[in-house]
C-alpha cells in the first residue's frame, strides 16, 4: 500500500470536489490573523476578526472607526506580509464591515 502526504493529498482532493477557494479563503483568514498580530498593537490587533476573504479582497470586523483607520494605516504592510506567508499575491485589498 502506497502513502501519500496530506499535503499532496489536500489541494488536488479539493479541486476535485470544487473547494479550492474555500480553503484557500480559510488560509488567507488564518494568515490574517496572526498578521495583524504581528503587525498591529495588542489594542488595534484586539478589535479586528477577519472575517471573509473573496476576489482578491479580504474583510474584517472593526471595533471602532479608530480600529478601521488603523487597519488602512497599515493596510500595504499587512497585506505584503500575508502574501509573503502565502508564497503568492492572493490578497489585493483590505476592507472592514
């Protein structure tokens, strides 16, 4: 019996069964968590929850307008380092709702 590595395994099982952009959205999350806690204060960092991730475009929950202005303040080093950890350029905007 041959093994196979999830890792191989996971991205052609989802192509397969159309769920590419649903896990790659749930990686872009993930990524965009530990980013903003990377990247931001604790009491900015607190108050945004990633919350979607569609066409390029990758939307958090804010706290307050001031938590919103903050993100966009530091919108181009967020989004260049969670390309980097992707290894590719997925995220184009950030956005809050």
């Amino acid at each position: 019996m041959t093994f196979h590595s999830l890792r191989d395994l996971l991205p052609r099982t989802a192509n397969k069964f159309g769920l590419k952009g649903e896990l790659q959205a749930a990686l872009v999350l993930q990524l965009a968590t530990d980013s903003i806690r990377e990247a931001l204060p604790d009491q900015v960092s607190d108050q945004l929850v990633p919350k979607r991730f569609s066409k390029g475009e990758l939307w958090f929950e804010s706290g307050s307008s001031v938590v919103s202005h903050q993100l966009q303040l530091k919108s181009q080093q967020l989004i260049g380092l969670i390309n980097q950890k992707l290894g590719q350029e997925l995220v184009k905007s950030l956005r809050t709702c």
